[in-house]
C-alpha cells in the first residue's frame, strides 16, 4: 500500500515537473529534443578518436597474436620432440613453456586493462565535448531546455518540429573541423 502511494506521488511530481517546465518556457518550441546516440555515431571527432582506438587495439592485439603463435609453435615442438628428450630436458621445456603461457597470460590481461582504459578515456573525452558544445549551442539559441533522447525510455515520444538531432550534428562537426584546421 506504502509503495503505491509513493508511485503515485512521484509520478505526480514527474508530471508536475513536466508541465511546468512546459508552461514556464519563454516560447512554444523553447525546449528541444536531440537524438544523442546519432549524435554520437555522427560525430566527426568520435569517428576520428575511435578510428584512432581501433589502431591502437589492433597494434596490441597483434603484439598478443605474435607471442601466441610463438607460444604455440613451442609447444607443438614439444609435443613432437617429447618421446625423444631425457627427463631432464622435458622437465626444461615443461618449465619454459609454462613461464611463456604465464607471460602470455598477464599480456592478455593487460591488453584488457589498456583497451578498457582506452575506451573510457575516448568516451570521456567525446562526451565532454558533446556536452559542452550543446550547453554552448542550446544558450546561443535560447533554448529552455536540450533533452536527450536515446531510445531507451527517458523520452518516449518526440514531435519531429521540436526534434534538433540533425541541427546539432551539423554545427558540432562544422566546430569540429574548423577547430582541427
């Protein structure tokens, strides 16, 4: 009964939030809705900074592969050669071949780590600039209010008219090249 009551009094407030940042906007129009994931996926800086993650992911996999593949080979030499080495000698190889697959390991995870690391750095840093540039654009246009919609519930409807994704996408880019040249 107690969450009932308290469902419903939120969902009075959002509606109660909703209305009056609706009546108190200055125009009709005041506040504007901006596809944020096409933003994103649009963003010539984005496409750059992940093109340039994606070269350096595939440098450190490649690294990885090479050692894999040595590690491999070594050991199908082993296996081949195995039947003829004195105990002495399998215990030897055994040995190198268990600190190769430790050293491959601890590669591995550290490829993890740096690629994680990596790609919250260029998100960040993405994000950054995407939330700066549409605070600095929704004053400049006067906006009330930029919401974000992103297909995943915050905003479940939007009227084309007050939909600005493209508008955005096309400004932040000009910025973008403009400030790379």
């Amino acid at each position: 009964m107690k969450e009932k009551i308290l469902f419903s009094v939120a969902g009075a407030l959002a509606i109660i939030a909703i209305w009056l940042l609706f009546s108190f906007s200055k125009t009709d129009g005041n506040v504007v809705v901006v596809d944020s994931q096409r933003v994103l996926e649009e963003y010539q800086g984005f496409l750059e900074a992940k093109d340039s993650y994606e070269v350096k992911i595939n440098d450190l996999n490649k690294s990885f592969n090479e050692k894999r593949k040595v590690f491999e080979s070594k050991t199908k030499e082993y296996e081949i050669l195995e039947s003829s080495l004195s105990g002495t000698e399998k215990s030897k190889k055994r040995a190198d071949l268990a600190v190769m697959q430790q050293e491959l390991m601890k590669l591995g995870t550290a490829i993890e780590g740096q690629t994680t690391e990596e790609e919250s750095k260029l998100l960040e840093g993405v994000y950054n600039k995407i939330n700066d540039f549409v605070q600095r654009y929704g004053k400049k246009k006067g906006y009330a209010a930029i919401l974000g919609a992103n297909g995943q519930g915050n905003v479940m409807y939007v009227d084309g008219k007050i939909d600005i994704t493209q508008e955005v996408i096309n400004a932040l880019n000009k910025e973008y090249v403009e400030g790379v040249q």
